[in-house]
C-alpha cells in the first residue's frame, strides 16, 4: 500500500456532491455505509459498531437513514446521534464503545450539497489509504455487501451521547476566568444550532445568538464563517467585544474583534499556542500550513516557540502534529486541532479555548489584530489543462528557483497544484510587496511558456 494511490470521489474531506445527484443518492449512501463496515472488518471489528450523526440539512434525515441502513445490512450496528457537530461525533466514537464514526454533512456548503465522511475508532479522519481501501470495496465487493439474515445489524437511537459531548463543552466554558464582556455567536444554522444557546447561557456579559434556527435550507446562508461579515456587523451593531462564528458542521471557527475585524485561525494558534505554552502544554511547538502568514513565526519565536509548517488540510496538519509532537495546530481558515482536547478540529472547543486563553494571558482583544502585523501576500490561480504536467516542468523548475532566490531572506514563495480545480495556485509572501510580486510574475510567465 502505497501514499501515492489515487481516490475516485473521496475528496479532501470525504465524499459530497448535490443531494440527490451522483454519490449523494441514498443508494450509493447505503453502499458506502456497507464499504465502510466491511472496511472495520477487515481490520479486526467482527461485528462493527458506528456513530452516525449529521448537520441541519433538509437531505440529511435521508442520507443518514441510508447509510445506517448499508451498515447494517453489512453486519455492522449503526447508533443514531441526530443532529451534533462533527467534532461531537468524534469525541462521541473516541469515548465510546465504537470501532468507527460517520458524519452526514457538506460542512461549509451550501444547503444543496451533501457528504459523508468516515473516523477511525479513535474519533480521528481516515487516512488517504484508508479512503482508497473503501473505495476498491464500494466499486468491487457488490456480494460481500449483504449480511447473512442471522448476521443482520441494527439501528439504534443514540441521542443521549449528544449531552455527553454537551457536559465536556460544559466543563470547559465554566473554567473561563473572565465572562464579563459581551460577545455574539453565529452558529451559521448549522449543527452547533441547538449547543450554542445551554452552552453560553451562564455568560456574565451578555451572549447574543444569531443563525441558530435551522430550517434545512438556510445552513451557512449568508451567516457562518463563508460570511463573517455578517457577525461582524452584528458585534458592532450590539457593541460587543467579540463575535465567535461556526460552519455548517460546526469544525470551523472565525472571530472578529468589536471592530467587526476578523481574527483568523492564525490568530488563533498566536494566542491559544502561548497559552498552552504558558501552561507547559504546548509540546514541541505550533503546526501551522503553508499559507499560515509568516507573522505567526516572527511573533512565536520572539516566545521562544517553533512553529512546524505542513500543506494545506487538516489531515496533513494532524499527522505533522503528530509527527513532531505538537499539541496545537491549525489553518488560516479556522479549523483548529488541539489534541489534548479533542481528535479533530473544533469549532466549539476551539472558540473556549481562545477564551480561556485570552482571559489567562490578560490578552486585550481589540488590540489583536494590530500587533499580528501580517506581511503582504499574493495568491494567483492559473489554469491548466495538465497540473502534473506544469508541476514537473523544468522551466518551471527553474523559475522556482529563480523566485525563492529573489526571496531569500525576505519572504517565501509556494507553487502548488489546486487538489479539486485544474488550477496552479502561485502564492508569494514578503514586506516587500514589489518584490513579492516580481517573484509572482517569474513563476506566471514560467506557467505560461511550460503550458505552451
């Protein structure tokens, strides 16, 4: 088994399309749900147990009936969350009598889309491999897909562990040592909707709830972290301090400050990474993507902290993190994983974290995005017929040479090929913003000859 076996329709975060299209037809739900049980088994689960739970939207009741149906028809139990975030289903499978997790859900699409993805037993996202193995079975194990009748699984309701992973929220929140300012929490009426409210209820300061009435269609709908603007106009409009915005699955997290200016994940991992620091909790250091501003490593290293870079994706951050011994990591985007509190990026837990961390610095959050001085950046998309192609290119090669040599010292540059889109994204950084974007131009006129 090999890193470099390509998938057919697992993407970057499991399965999606347009419900009730392509892979998002409840029989090709049920057929995966049966994959991933014979998946378990292979690995040892002789009869797999599964968490299942879902977001808000309209087609997720059907979607998720029929993958627990594929689990059960393979042999496998299928215990029914409901609605929960992502993240709660994996602390839900890490804590409980599971050998896997599945969640329903499109994350920060539209209301249109759907997916499904799949967790180990240990509440963390399946490998690339992993993914591919599922796939082989999906496309080529049609007979092995059926249980005996005596071998037939079951479908139970297992609502009651939505308050379990509700009481560990709970726990957190209550050690926050400063709730006397207002904040605003956009819930994007996604699955955070029904958590948000009993979780800030005990805020001294006034906690205002917006987006947390889902009617199956309006998931991520102009609110959420897709739309941070409309937090941010709703914390100015309220006078709060702080606005605290989710997605759909709740496994992202954007601030802003009483300004309306948003506080990214690279913000975030600034702020909780000294304070896990602080607390001698940190590890080795901050996992951060390339696209993390190199701000993030001038600011930690002034506190004596190493940040580890790793490509885009949460997978690809988990496995640096784990790799080098970081307890904290993260992306621009707000999908931030801490690992002593949770397998997976979330939202939630994330958003305590930073509170607790900002009361026990004596942080003064309208002044965050002032000192995070971020350097220029430049992100150009280009598109390709062949992406393999322009990447092996020896004029492109060279021109990347080229341009890390004019940026030596003063900035970096990235060239790396869009995992979704036939697209080749030139990013460049530096506090010179001309010279960043002559190194732009060296790599776009490279891609243009290669392509010629």
């Amino acid at each position: 088994m090999t890193a470099t076996r390509k998938r057919q329709f697992f993407g970057t975060d499991g399965v999606r399309d347009i419900a009730n299209n392509g892979m998002m037809t409840p029989d090709k739900a049920a057929r995966l749900g049966g994959a991933y049980t014979l998946f378990l088994k292979e690995r040892g689960a002789a009869h797999p147990r599964v968490a299942v739970g879902r977001d808000t939207r309209l087609s997720g009741e059907m979607l998720q009936s029929a993958l627990m149906s594929g689990i059960a028809s393979a042999g496998g139990d299928a215990v029914d969350l409901g609605v929960i975030p992502t993240p709660g289903v994996s602390s839900v499978t890490a804590r409980g009598d599971f050998d896997g997790g599945a969640v329903v859900s499109a994350s920060h699409n539209p209301a249109e889309y759907n997916g499904i993805k799949f967790l180990n037993g240990g509440g963390f996202k399946l490998t690339d491999d992993d993914e591919a193995d599922i796939e082989e079975i999906f496309l080529n194990g049609a007979a092995a897909l059926f249980a005996s009748p005596e071998d037939i699984g079951t479908v139970r309701d297992g609502s009651g562990y939505r308050d379990s992973y509700a009481r560990i929220l709970d726990g957190l929140i209550k050690e926050i040592e400063d709730t006397s300012y207002p904040i605003v929490i956009d819930a994007a009426n996604g699955a955070a909707s029904a958590f948000v409210e009993p979780l800030f209820s005990h805020w001294s300061g006034r906690a205002v709830i917006m987006a947390n009435s889902p009617d199956g269609l309006n998931i991520n709908k102009n609110v959420g972290v897709t739309h941070i603007e409309a937090l941010s106009a709703r914390v100015t409009e309220e006078g709060a301090a702080l606005g605290i915005a989710y997605d759909g699955d709740t496994d992202r997290v954007l601030l802003c400050d009483g300004k309306g200016r948003v506080l990214d994940g690279d913000i975030m991992l600034w702020v909780i990474g000294r304070w896990l620091a602080k607390r001698g909790r940190l590890g080795a250091g901050v996992t951060a993507t390339v696209m993390s501003n190199m701000v993030l490593e001038d600011l930690l290293r002034e506190e004596g902290i190493k940040v580890f870079r790793c490509p885009v994706g949460d997978r690809y951050v988990l496995d640096t993190m784990r790799r080098e011994g970081a307890h904290i990591g993260g992306e621009q985007s707000g999908h931030i994983i801490a690992l002593d509190y949770a397998n997976t990026g979330d939202g939630l837990c994330s958003g305590i974290l930073f509170l607790k961390a900002v009361a026990e610095l004596d942080e003064d959050i309208s002044t965050l995005a002032d000192r995070f001085a971020r350097y220029p950046q430049v992100l150009r998309n280009m598109k390709v017929s062949d992406r393999e192609l322009v990447m092996s290119s020896p004029l492109v090669a060279e021109a990347a040479r080229e341009a890390e040599k004019l940026l030596a010292g003063k900035g970096r540059m990235l060239l790396r090929p869009s995992g979704t889109e036939p697209l080749i994204r030139i990013f460049a950084e530096s506090r010179d913003s001309e010279l960043m974007n002559r190194a732009a131009d060296i790599m776009e006129a490279a891609i243009r000859k290669a392509v010629k």
